[in-house]
C-alpha cells in the first residue's frame, strides 16, 4: 500500500523532516508521537537488550514507514531509529494520522497487520532454516488473533497444552513455581506442550495469535518439519531458566549480511496462502544441457540474478527486472528471505538451509548459495572433489572443495519445482524499440554492406594475381605481363583506398547520428523518471547504462553487416578454392572444426578470467583507496600493519588471476600454434603432391594458401557474433530496466 499517496490524496498535514548522519529520530521507549515514512537515505533500527546491549536488527529505505507500532497500540518505540546517512522523512503528527485511519479501516488494517509481521518476522527467523516457508504460510493462515490487557492471565498452572501462543506485540511474563521469571516479548512463542508449574500474564496491552490443541496437532502431522523445529526448541530451552517451562524465546537468527541488511517478509494473511501442486512432472533437462548463465546487471542485482538462472534452468526464462521487483531489490541488495518469497511467487517451494558440504551433496540442484558473505551464487553441479557455480558477476566457475567452502557461508536456499512455475509467462526481450531509429538510415546501411562487399571481392586480386605472376610471368619470362599486372594491382590499390574510406565515413555517420538519437532519447526518459527509480539505484550503474547504448548501437549497425558480408563471402572464397582442386579444399576443411572448437573452449575461459582479473582490481583498488582516504582512522588505531596485511592478500589475489590467465594463454596458444603448423604443413604436402601429379600448378597452390586465411576470418568472425549477441541482449536488458519503468 503506498501510504505517502494516501496521505497526500486526503490532504493530511505533514511536514518532510531532515535527519543528518547520526540523527536520531527517536529513542526506544519513547512514547510515540508521529508516523513516519522515508523519502530519501537510510536508517538504522536499534534494539537495547535489558543488559543495556544494542543490536541492529534492520535498515529502512525509500518507501518504508515505521512508528505505527507505538500510535496504534499506546506503547513506547520497541527500538531506536537513526539515521545512517543524511535522510529525509515525512512525519505524521499523532493527530492527523488517527484522523486518517478511522476514516479507512483498509488503511488501519493493513497498518495492525505491519505490527503483527513483527511477530512473524522473529518466528520466521527462529524456523527458516527447518520448515519450508510455504508451511510457514500454513501455519499463520490458522492462527487467529487475541488481544490482552495488562495483567491478564494467559496460561495458568496446569493449562499448558491447551492453545499454542506466538506472541505479536506488547510483552508477557512467564513466573515459574520457585518465582523465576521470564519476560517474553514479540516473536517469542509458548504453549506447544504441558507444563503444571509456570503461570504467564501478560505485562501490558499485548497481541497474541494462538491455534487450539486439536488444529496445533493436526498442523504437527501435516508439517512433521514444524514438529522437529519445535523439538529442537525444547532441547535448549533449559538455558531460559523458570524451572524448565515449555515457552521458549525465539533464537535472534539474522539473516547473513548480504547487499541488504533487512529483510522484508510478507504479512501472515490468508490471501497469501498459495496452495501449491506438487505432482507436475520437472521439465527433463539433459545431461549435456550448457548451464544457463545470466549475468547482474549492477552490484545489488546478484540475488535476482540466481533466480533468473535457476528459471532458465526449468525452460522458464524470467526478465531480470521482473525479479528486482519480486525480490525487493533496493540500491544495497536483497536478502534470502526476499528471494524465498519471491521464488514461492513463481511456484517454486523453497527452503533455507544451514548445511555442510556433505549435506550439500545429497541436496537437489540447482540451489542458490549465500557467498562471502555479501554475495549470491548458483550451485549446478557438487562431488567430493569440485563444484560447478554460476556466478552472476563473473560467469560459470570451476572451484574445488578448499575454494568451494573459503567462499560459501553454509547456507542455501533449496527450491523445489512444481508444475506452478510453468504456468508464469516467459519474458522476452525485444530490439523492435530502437528499430524506428535505425529505419531512417537503412540506404546508407545497404551502402556499407555493397561498400564492404566491393572491399573484399578486391581482396581475391591478391591471390589470382600471385598465381598469374607464378604461372605465367615467371615460367615464360614475361616481362609486359608483369607491368600489365603491376599497374593492375595498383589500381585495386587505389579502388581499396577509396572504397574503405568511403565504409568508414559512411558507418561513422551513422553511428554519431544514431548514438545522438539513442543518447537523447534515454536521457529524456531517465530525467522523467521519479526520485523512488533514483533512490533504489546507484549513481554509478545508471552512468553505464549510457554505454550500453553503444554496445546495441555497434549490433544494428556494424555486427549486423559484418555478418551479412562473413556469411556471403565465406562461399565465395570456399568456391574459388573448390574451383582450384576439391580434394585441397576437403582436406583443408578436416581442419577448420579443430580450430572453431578450440576457440569456442578458449573464448569463454579468457573471458572469465578477464572478469575476474577486473573484479580482483577493482577489489584491491578499492581497499587502497579507502585505506588512504581514510588515513586519520587507520593511524588513530594503530592498525598500520593490518591495513597493509588487508591491501597485500587483495593485491596477491589479483596477481594470482593474472599469472593464472598467462598460463592459459600459453597453453591455447601452444595448442594453437600446433594445429597451425600441423594444417599447414599437412596442406603444403599434399598440395605439393598434386602439383607433382599434375594436378595442380605451383601459383594455384600458392594462391590457395592465400585464400586459407581469407577463410577462416569469416568463420571466426561468425562465430564471434554469438557472444556480441549475447553482450547486446544483456545491455537491452539493462536498457529495458530504464525504459520499461
């Protein structure tokens, strides 16, 4: 519900208020005088145990609200919130927000559902990693909600069994038979057996959600995880002391730090009860099936990124920009809860896990894995030895078992597939929007391909004239032939010269005016676009987003032609060498796949390589760069030789990467070299044998190893067509990100 629209609509007085680094905006237990809603910045929710010990236990963005918990319920703040960087919030007087929720019970509704989601939130966090979230869902669709005053008692001695309790606001105390007390609080459940000896009532105004015995056993029976989750509970719940009562607090478990150090979950409402089918039979996916590698489009975007890949997987190709929004992408990630309910959306069941590696063999892949601590990552394939994962910043990697678990945080996110997840429409990108800015110049493109084509049927002159010159200057000593041939070549010259400058000019003005037209017209859109699309990018990935325009720009233009020209005169130079003697041409063919296989192997490798080297720099670069704009605190803390520590395994890492890339190199390139001389050495024997037999004469042999090279450039450029491809269609994407918003 967009509350900043609805307060705006019915002209509630508000006033945006501005919190420098560090403002607070209130403290815990302060009685609530406002509601607030962010506008812009971040800020830090902060929660003080009764040992006076803080915790962070989230952060609020750009469309957040909080203070409702206080207003509604007549209670101090249960936490403090401060800005963590300079921060505008738009504050609700008391007042003003009671005079607008009565007016909209929808609006108070879903304001008491946002407060009971505490209580969901910290009991999610204490089952996630044993109870399926759909279960979950289950579970809260049946319990109903009880509201009590201060003092009431809620379990009395001997009633314990009866209703199983989870509590959703205010706070309780459980008194034991010698006297101990427990305080229970939000997220805290009690109940799930008997025990004559403690008594709970409540300390203030609290909201309880509760289930009876029957309904409580029968939810135990269809969920047996929820029952081994609870057993787990009792096991520990001799360190909460008042003699062994059956009431537990729930374990505080955060969420890894990933890109995004809260985590919003769903409200606990029936409507959000998805009744899953899991009898649809999985797509079958071949062995030899290329993993599907979709690549993030910004740092925050890892998360949704392993999702995308996961759906490709199933044959169910998702846009990326669907996901961010599913899985609640904000300009600092996402979390794993995020991406459990977002994959739930789609169909699949999931589970977060806490495992081992060698639980993680024995797990149905793919899964989506928590790495280095701030990162997502795909698991496709595990042994005992090595792993297979998809990286959204880098590409497919190979890691053994030692790379493997230094990267990998222990835990998961399983995911189930049910015949759901087929019925959600593919996404599909599409180039038809830039097409009306190329149509205007589609003449001149046709000029550069007959330019280009004119360029490189000139390209055959140097051959016919070697073996002209071979054949018959040289055996008959003709000396007019040879000038004739001379001015000859001169003038093909002087045609090449003019034709390619007349290619170059002719692509160079299509490119700036296209690059003007494409430039302008996404500048236009992004500036219209609302400060909500700005607050949950980062300034540095929209600039790239300009670039992109380029990568597109280069597949209309010139990939475009340099394919229609690869493909036409790849069987013009294959015809003129069959015309010189087939069985040559066959066996010169035998070697053309080793050498495309080769580059196909090689091409991929180096390419991530590559972007782990870059990734490597960056990284190192990063830390020196911080490390000296930060100086006054490094030598404040006498933390010289730690920062130099810190900057030297960065810096080692990347020359790893780099030394590993040279290594490769060395070996495709040996291994090329090779089959070269191998193909040329083979070619130039048996040529020469059928110059012997006569079948072939000295300048044709020479003009065929003329034309060799002349082929293979069209088949390499061909088959380099398919990763620019692959390069534009992530850039559209990118581009589509901007444009479809």
């Amino acid at each position: 519900m967009n509350l900043s629209h609805f307060f705006t609509k019915n002209s509630v007085r508000s006033k945006s208020v501005h919190f420098p680094f560090g403002g607070v905006v209130f403290q815990q237990g302060q009685v609530g005088e406002a509601f607030y809603i962010v506008q812009s910045g971040r800020l830090r929710v902060i929660k003080q145990d009764e040992n006076g010990n803080s915790t962070t236990v989230g952060y609020l963005y750009a469309g957040d609200h909080f203070g409702e918990g206080a207003l509604l319920h007549r209670q101090g703040h249960r936490a403090t919130v401060r800005a963590v960087e300079d921060a505008d919030v738009l504050q609700v007087p008391k007042d003003e927000f009671f005079k607008a929720v009565r007016k909209n019970s929808d609006v108070r509704a879903y304001l008491e559902e946002q407060v009971a989601s505490i209580a969901y939130r910290d009991f999610t966090r204490f089952l996630k990693g044993d109870v399926p979230s759909q279960a979950m869902r289950v579970l809260f669709a049946r319990l109903k909600r009880e509201a009590v005053e201060k003092g009431v008692t809620v379990v009395d001695r001997g009633q314990f069994g009866q209703r199983f309790y989870l509590i959703g606001s205010g706070q309780l105390e459980a008194v034991s038979e010698n006297g101990d007390t427990v305080i229970l609080s939000a997220g805290d459940y009690f109940g799930d057996d008997r025990d004559d000896k403690t008594v709970i009532r409540s300390r203030c105004h609290s909201v309880l959600f509760c289930i009876d015995k029957s309904n409580f056993n029968k939810l135990k029976a269809m969920i047996p995880e929820f029952d081994e989750a609870l057993e787990k509970g009792r096991i520990s719940r001799g360190d909460q002391g008042a003699n062994g009562a059956l009431f537990r607090k729930a374990r505080q478990v955060p969420e890894p730090p990933v890109d995004r150090s809260d985590e919003k979950l769903a409200s606990n409402t029936a409507s959000n009860v998805v009744n899953i089918r899991i009898d649809g039979a999985k797509p079958q996916v071949p062995t030899w099936f290329r993993f599907p590698f979709l690549k993030q489009h910004d740092q925050s975007d890892c998360g949704a990124a392993c999702l995308g890949m996961i759906c490709k997987y199933y044959k169910m190709p998702i846009g990326l920009n669907r996901l961010r929004d599913m899985s609640n992408v904000s300009r600092y990630g996402t979390s794993m809860a995020a991406l459990a309910e977002a994959a739930e959306t789609l169909g699949f069941i999931t589970r977060g896990v806490r495992t081992g590696y060698e639980a993680l063999m024995r797990t149905e892949l793919p899964a989506i894995l928590h790495w280095e601590g701030n990162h997502f990552v795909v698991l496709y394939q595990i042994d005992k030895k090595e792993v297979k994962i998809a990286d959204p910043g880098v590409g497919i990697r190979k890691l053994s078992r030692a790379e493997f678990e230094k990267g990998w945080t222990n835990r998961a996110l399983l995911l189930e597939y049910t015949d759901q997840v087929a019925e959600n429409e593919p996404s599909q990108s599409s180039f038809k929007r830039f097409f009306p800015l190329v149509r205007p110049y589609t003449g001149i493109l046709i000029e550069v391909l007959l330019a280009s084509l004119v360029l490189s049927l000139f390209g055959l002159a140097s051959p016919i004239f070697m073996q002209t010159i071979v054949d018959q200057v040289l055996v008959h000593h003709d000396k007019d032939l040879l000038n004739l041939m001379l001015v000859g070549m001169m003038v093909v010259a002087l045609f090449q010269m003019g034709t390619s400058t007349l290619r170059v000019y002719l692509i160079g003005y299509v490119s700036a005016r296209l690059s003007i037209a494409m430039l302008s017209r996404f500048y236009r859109h992004l500036l219209s676009l609302s400060m909500q699309f700005f607050a949950l990018r980062r300034t540095g990935d929209l600039t790239t987003r300009f670039r992109e325009n380029a990568t597109i720009r280069r597949l209309l233009t010139g990939t475009t032609v340099s394919a229609v020209l690869d493909f036409i005169m790849l069987f013009v130079y294959l015809g003129l060498m069959f015309y010189y003697n087939a069985e040559l041409t066959l066996v010169m063919l035998i070697f053309v796949p080793i050498s495309v296989g080769l580059t196909l192997i090689y091409t991929p490798i180096l390419k991530s390589f590559s972007q782990r080297a870059f990734l490597a720099r960056a990284e190192q670069s990063s830390v020196l760069i911080d490390s000296l704009q930060g100086i006054d605190a490094v030598k404040a803390a006498a933390v010289e030789r730690a920062t130099r520590w810190h900057w030297e395994g960065k810096f080692t890492k990347e020359i790893q990467i780099g030394f590993q890339r040279l290594k490769m190199q060395m070996l495709f390139g040996g291994i090329g070299s090779v089959i070269n001389l191998l193909s040329s050495t083979v070619i130039l024997w048996y040529g020469a044998s059928l110059v012997i037999a006569g079948n072939l004469s000295v300048g044709q042999l020479m003009a065929f190893n003329a034309l060799i090279g002349n082929v293979m450039g069209p088949i390499m450029g061909l088959i380099g067509i398919w990763p620019q491809v692959q390069e534009a269609r992530i850039a559209l994407d990118r581009l589509n990100d901007v444009y479809d918003t």
